[in-house]
C-alpha cells in the first residue's frame, strides 16, 4: 500500500489548484470585449493629455501600484512614459484623511484634489462592494472621470457605477485577483501597443 505524505497531498491540492486556474482563464476570455472597451477608453485619455488613476485595497492595493509603475516605467517595450497613479501609495495622504474624514474617503478625496474630466479610474475589488471605492467611482462620476471596474464575477455596487467593468468569472478572492493582474496586464499591453499609433 502506497504511503501518503504531506508533499504527496500537497502536490495533488497543487495539481487541482492549476485546473481550477486554468477553467477561470478559459471562462475570462468572455470578459475579452469589454477588456478591449477599456483600453480604447485608456489610450484616448492618454492621447488626450489625461491621465491613469488606480485604486484598491489590500492585494488589489498592490495590484494598483504595479500596473501604474508598467504605465510610467514601461511594460513590455521602451517609449515615453505615461501619465499613471495609484491613489494607493501616499501613506501621509491615506492617514491623514482617514483620520480626518473617515477610511470610505481616503480615495475619494484624493481623486477630488487630482483628478480632471478626461481622466479614467480604474478601480479593483474582488467583492465590488468596498465604501471607498465605491466612493471613489461616485466622485470620479460627478467630475466627468471615465470609471472602469475590475471586480468579481458578481460586481457588487461597483457595476453599476463603472462605465465599463471586467467582472472576472470568480466568486473566490485568490482567483479573482489572479485575473485581476492579468486583465491588468492586457490592458498595459494594449495601451503601450497603441498610445502612439492610429486606433
């Protein structure tokens, strides 16, 4: 009789875990349209002399600041840098407004003070349903910002106030942010593909 070991287990929940990857990518390619909306409604603000605005919290935090460093440093290939943030990476900002005005504001707020009509905000929550982002979506409305969504594959509160939104077929946090960083990947792709060439 075959004994089992911890690294035997381990190695059949690993093997099943890159299945199950692998049917959420398979079943993410229906999300290919409003992927492609996206990146259109992202070169065209980028043309236009705006600029890229991210935000999330936690891993999609991290997942903000990596896709707005491929747009100012590159992705892919040498060019001029773009114009990108993430609302995600000024600790002073974060902590004062949260202490003055509450956590649901800590982006909304910031997008207020930096944000133009023309820019896009590209928001990412895996459930949709986070205050400050969705406050960050509401604001971003108000001033004429273009909203794009990254979310789970219900939306929450988020697809409602996106213009455009990836729901990416996944109810599970891991797997959610999986896709999140690729879709965020193809869209740096597309946008250092086509920010200086004709649509």
């Amino acid at each position: 009789m075959e004994q089992v070991t911890i690294e035997g287990l381990m190695a059949a929940d690993a093997d099943r875990t890159f299945r199950d990857i692998a049917r959420n990518f398979e079943a993410l390619r229906s999300c290919g349209p409003v992927v492609a909306a996206a990146a259109v409604r992202m070169i065209r603000s980028l043309r236009a002399g705006n600029k890229i605005l991210f935000c999330g919290n936690g891993g999609s935090a991290a997942d903000s600041q990596h896709l707005a460093a491929e747009l100012t440093g590159r992705y892919r290939r040498d060019r001029r840098p773009l114009a990108a943030i993430a609302l995600t990476v000024d600790t002073s900002a974060l902590t004062a407004i949260g202490n003055d005005y509450g956590f649901q504001d800590i982006f909304a707020r910031q997008l207020a003070g930096i944000g133009r009509a023309g820019d896009v905000l590209v928001a990412l929550s895996a459930s949709g349903t986070s205050e400050n982002i969705v406050r960050a979506l509401e604001t971003a409305r108000r001033m004429g910002i273009a909203t794009i969504g990254l979310t789970g594959e219900g939306g929450g509160a988020m697809a409602d106030l996106c213009d455009l939104c990836v729901r990416v077929p996944s109810a599970d946090t891991a797997r959610i942010q999986e896709m999140h960083i690729a879709v965020g990947h193809l869209l740096c792709g597309f946008v250092e593909d086509a920010v200086d060439a004709p649509l």
